[in-house]
C-alpha cells in the first residue's frame, strides 16, 4: 500500500537542478531590465533633444524676431 502511494507522487526536481532553473530565469530577468533601463534612458535623452532643447531655443530667437521685426517697421 505504500509503495502505491510513492509511485503516485509527483517527481520533483532535486533542489540542485531547481536552484540551475532559478538562476537561469534570474539571468534573463536580468537581461530584460537592463534592456529596458536602455530604452527608458535613450527615450529621455531623445526627448531632451527633440522637444526641450527647441523650446529653450524659441526662448532667445522669439526676442530676437521681435527685435528685428520691430526695427523693420519702425515701430
């Protein structure tokens, strides 16, 4: 009777080759992040570039326009 109760368990991995398991699954979790950490930080920096610089640009070629712009007419 107790052999059939030890034959209908599940088998389990011995903890060496589980520990292996986890470790792979953390290297690639690992991996992932970092290759997400890429993204988010390259996104930042295009955003930086593309949108804020111009802005701070508009901030010194607006007055100047202006300047020109009056001294054109007269005003």
């Amino acid at each position: 009777m107790d052999q059939d109760l030890l034959e209908n368990q599940p088998k389990t991995d011995p903890p060496k080759a589980e520990l292996e398991e986890m470790s792979q699954k953390i290297d690639e979790i690992n991996r992932i992040t970092n290759r997400t950490y890429k993204i988010i930080l390259w996104t930042a920096i295009a955003t930086a570039v593309l949108f804020i610089l111009p802005l701070i640009a508009l901030a010194f070629v607006i007055p100047y326009f202006l300047k020109t712009l009056t001294s054109i007419t007269g005003l």
